[in-house]
C-alpha cells in the first residue's frame, strides 16, 4: 500500500518513515508539512492512504481530509495527533476520516491501525471513541425497532462501529466473511450511508 505521511514536525515524518518503511507490504510514498500539500500529492501521486496529523499550519488536516475526500474519495485517512479535541474528533469524522488514532501509540499500534483502515475497516482510539457519542449532537436516539433494523443488523453495526474486521466478525456471528460484507453493504443501502465510517457514526448517534 502506498502512504502519505503528513505533519508539520520534521522528526515526526522522518520518524514514522523509517519505522513503516521497514514494515513488508508497506511503500510511503512521498511525505508532506501541511494539508495543502497533502491535497497537491494527491493530485499528482494517489496514496492509499493517508497519515495526517490534525494541527498544522496553511492548512489543518480537518480540512485537508474534507478536500481530500471530496476529489479523491477511495484515499483513506487516518489522523494522528497527539490532541484529544472533541471539536476536532467531530470534525474529522464528518468529514470522512476513517481513524484517529494518537501518536502516544506504539509504532506496533500505529502499523496494525494503518492496516486495519487499508482493509475497509474505521480505527477509533478506546480513549477517544468515548467522546464520540457526546460530540455528535444532542439529537434524540432511537431503539433499533424503531428504525427497522433487526436484531441480527444491530449487532453487525455494534461491531462495525467498535473497528472489527469482517473476519473477526464472521467468527463472531458465525457467518462466512462474504456474508458479513454482502449484509453490510444492504445496510448501507438501507440507511443510505456511504461506508463503514458512517455505519459506526450513524450506531453511536442514533441508535440507543
């Protein structure tokens, strides 16, 4: 997989560089000091994904993931930050991040987050996925029965939103991973959402 490592702080690229060079599977393919010219790599060289760091200066990496997002819309992104901004969380998430994670993390962490994000699947930090139900609005939520969702399309968005894989969740509800792939890409349908970002957003937010 090709990754774009974006953040402002010279070691902090370089560092991350050498630590995802040396992982198999992995190329990074170019790296940048602010969302403008994470916008412009794009452009020139798609990556698979996107390492972004959030505070930045000319142009933050909320807002370089909604340009992104909106001209390149199969580039995944995941944030890195070493910030716990609710403001910011909310931001990214609806603007299409598919991952926060934080930079405390192990570079062992980050690598299975890069993965985890490379093969369709959300990332959310335990820490930070806490706040998200509080951050989303104070809209009221509704049962699953309420919304028409079955007992079995319930717990498929439960683990969808806690970052399962669709291996994990196979095993889980013993199901055959094409199962589960084929039954998530009916509920998108059915919800009229885009990805598996907007499942786990739309579980926290409006199901109780």
């Amino acid at each position: 997989m090709k990754i774009l490592i974006v953040d402002d702080d010279t070691l902090v690229r370089e560092g991350l560089k050498m630590i995802l060079e040396t992982e198999e599977g992995f190329e990074v393919a170019g790296t940048a000091a602010n969302g403008q010219e994470a916008v412009r790599f794009c452009a020139e060289v798609k990556p698979d994904i996107i390492l972004m760091d959030i505070r930045m200066p000319v142009m933050d990496g909320v807002q370089a993931t909604k340009l992104i997002k909106e001209q390149f819309a199969d580039v995944k992104v995941l944030l890195l930050t070493t910030f716990k901004d609710i403001e910011y969380i909310r931001s990214a998430v609806a603007n299409g991040a598919e991952g926060y994670v934080l930079k405390s993390n192990s570079s062992e962490g980050i690598i299975e987050s890069i993965k985890t994000v490379y093969r369709g699947n959300v990332v959310y930090e335990k820490e930070v996925a806490g706040l998200i139900s509080g951050m989303l609005g104070t809209e009221e939520k509704m049962s699953a029965e309420e919304l028409g969702i079955s007992k079995k399309e319930y717990e498929l968005m439960a683990m969808v939103s806690e970052g399962l894989s669709n291996k994990e969740i196979s095993q889980k509800l013993y199901m055959s991973e094409g199962t589960v792939r084929n039954n998530i890409s009916a509920l998108l349908a059915k919800l009229d959402l885009r990805d598996r970002t907007q499942l786990a957003v739309f579980f926290i937010r409006k199901i109780e």
